[in-house]
C-alpha cells in the first residue's frame, strides 16, 4: 500500500500558477531543475548500500547547482534576504517546494525534500551555508524584501508559530498539523527548540517546519481535572477541561482554536 503523505492533496487555487510566474519569474524558472533533480535523488532512498542505508548524492545529478540557482532565485525576487538565517531559507524552500507540489507536480520531490531537509538537517544545513557563502558576489545586498500583498500570500508559511506538546504529540494549534513526538527532538544547543526529523515513522509532513524555536510551543498545565492554555492571537490564559482534544474560545479576542491536552 503506498504511503499516504499529510500534504498529499494540496491544490492551489484557481489561476495560482499565473499569479505565481508573474509575481516570482525567476523562482518560476527555477522550480522545474529542483524538483527535476529532487524526483531523480528520490531513487537514492529506494537503493540501499551495504549497510542497508540510502544511498547519497552524487554530483552529476545537479543538486548542488539546482539549489544554489533557486537560492539565487528568492533572492532576486525578494522573497527573503542574503543575510537571513540558514534554517530561514529552508523554510522558504519548503513553502516553494509545497507550492510548486500543489500545481500538480510530483510527490516524490516532496518526499525527498523531506528526506535531506529534515532527517539529514546538519548535511543540508552545511549545503546552505555553503551555497550562501558561494553566491554572495553575485548578489545585492541591498535588496528590500517585497512588500506586495499577492506575493506575500503566495509565500505564506503552511504552519503557524502557535504549538502546544503533551506526551504523545505536537501540534499547531491553529492548523491541524500533529506529529508524533518519536519524529521530534528537543535541543537546547544552538537555540533552545525542536527539531522535525521525521526519523521514526518516515511520514514526512512538508507543512511543519524544520525547527521550532522553544517559545512557540506550550505544554497545557494540568491540575485538578483542568488545563491552562494561552491563547495563540493574544496569550491570554485560558482554563479548560480535560480531555483528548479540546476546542478552545478565548475569552479576550474570541479566537477559537483545538489542541489536545
């Protein structure tokens, strides 16, 4: 039975794929070449070396040169910044690579964009980094982020900042995203968070982000039969009864949210 991906029926919306080519051409142009050499890296996973692991890429498959054009690509279309943070580009890759998945191209990029960006995290971290560092002559560094509303919509992050853990998952409280905690790891070092790895179950969710910072997420305070929970829209805290999952409205600026407890 094939493995059924959370994000798997993605769909834009009707004219998207216009609004996309005109609003970020040159990411537009090099989408194709990325998700071409992600789909060929993809077999990597399916052949196995010696000792039974995926075998890994190879430089005449392009990778390295698809990346560094699609970097050059947000930048130019002023999606994000030369000097933004590393774990912030993937971030951005991720919401292009579910978009560009959502005009009716293939899953299998997905699933090894998954597969390098979240369970090899410190390897294509250092390909970033090195990237980054390679293309920096070539850009202008004093490029403004763009502030048009369509394209902004367009690179909407699919998740939210607002999350809740408990001992079996962790969840975006104004989406419904939930991940088994056995596909995330706590850290403390560089920066206080979690890390989606997606190591155990191999169920990739391209929705999630690659790393949480520690305070976006909320462990509900339990006593008494009651559980305190802060509001994601204005942190107001918010008593409620327990149970497996709970619908939340906060009294304060009525925002209506589920999480499980």
């Amino acid at each position: 039975m094939a493995t059924k991906y959370p994000f798997a029926d993605l769909k834009a919306k009707f004219n998207e794929f216009e609004l996309f080519k005109k609003k970020l051409p040159q990411i537009a142009v090099a989408m194709p070449e990325f998700f071409r050499v992600l789909e060929i890296s993809f077999k990597s996973i399916e052949q196995k070396n010696a000792f039974n692991q995926p075998q890994g890429i190879y430089q005449s498959m392009g990778f390295d040169t698809a990346v560094k054009m699609l970097l050059i690509a947000m930048i130019n279309d002023q999606i994000i910044g030369i000097n933004s943070d590393t774990v912030e580009f993937i971030h951005a890759m991720r919401t292009l690579t579910l978009k560009w998945y959502s005009f009716g191209n293939e899953l299998n990029a997905c699933v090894y964009f998954g597969h390098y960006f979240y369970s090899l995290h410190s390897q294509s971290l250092h390909l970033i980094k090195d990237q980054l560092n390679n293309i920096r002559f070539l850009i202008d560094e004093t490029n403004q982020l763009s502030k048009d509303v369509a394209t902004l919509e367009l690179i909407k992050p699919p998740s939210s900042n607002a999350w809740y853990i408990n001992d079996d998952v962790i969840g975006d409280k104004l989406l419904p995203i939930v991940v088994s905690k056995r596909d995330v790891s706590k850290v403390d070092l560089p920066i206080p968070g979690y890390q989606f790895s997606f190591n155990a179950s191999k169920i990739y969710d391209l929705r999630t982000p690659v790393f949480l910072h520690a305070h976006c997420v909320e462990r509900p305070q339990v006593n008494n039969g009651k559980a305190i929970v802060s509001c994601p829209s204005c942190s107001q805290k918010c008593r409620v009864p327990v149970f497996h999952t709970v619908e939340v409205k906060c009294p304060n600026c009525k925002q209506v949210w589920q999480q499980r407890i």
